[in-house]
C-alpha cells in the first residue's frame, strides 16, 4: 500500500506543502489517471500491521519498497538506476531490512501468515 510518509515526503520536495499537509492530516490520497480516480487511504507501518494482526495473521512483517526513491526523488533515482542499478537495488535491499526505515518508504508492504485450523 501506499506510505503516508513516503507520499508526504514526496510531496514536499516537490514543493507542493497544502497537498502535504492535508495528507498527512487527512490520511487520504486519490490517485489520478486517464480520467478514473481512486480515492485510497495512508498508512504507516504501525496501522498496517495492526490490521494483520487484527485479522488473525501471525508472523506479521512490514517492510519499506523504495525508501532510496524518497530519499532521493524521483529524477536523482532514476538517473541512479540507469547508471547503478545493482548498486541501487543493493541499496533497496538493505534499507528494506531496516526496520525503522519502514515508513520512508513510497509503499509499504506487509506479509502474514494465516493460522492452521
């Protein structure tokens, strides 16, 4: 799912504070394509889990996808994965096993396992 974190990260850095602030207030976002547009909420790491858990998952990990990507932004990663790629999925792969750096990433994402019956 999409980080509320990341997304607001990305969105100062772009210069666009209102649209940052009311993410971030509101916890909502809607993604904008060809005329269709989903409205979606933001989480962190902390509510996603909870929501695994609260659903009977065991053995619940959430982990960060694209933390370098918000780190950097979007022109500094691409031109970073043309040039590194390795280096950079390296990056990506260690940053991920970070588990506080969760949150900085641009999705989350968030593995359970059910319970036998």
């Amino acid at each position: 799912c999409d980080s509320l974190a990341g997304l607001v990260h990305e969105l100062v850095r772009a210069g666009d504070l209102a649209q940052a602030i009311e993410r971030g207030r509101t916890r909502q976002a809607c993604w904008q394509r060809g005329g269709l547009a989903v409205e979606h909420h933001l989480l962190d790491a902390t509510r996603l889990r909870g929501a695994f858990v609260a659903a009977g998952l065991l053995d619940v990990s959430v982990s960060g996808l694209l933390v370098a990507f918000t780190t950097l932004g979007r022109a500094e990663w691409s031109r970073a994965e043309a040039d590194h790629r390795d280096d950079l999925l390296a990056l990506e792969r260690e940053l991920s096993r970070i588990g506080g750096l969760a949150d900085s990433g641009k999705q989350l994402l968030a593995i359970g396992t059910a319970p036998q019956s």
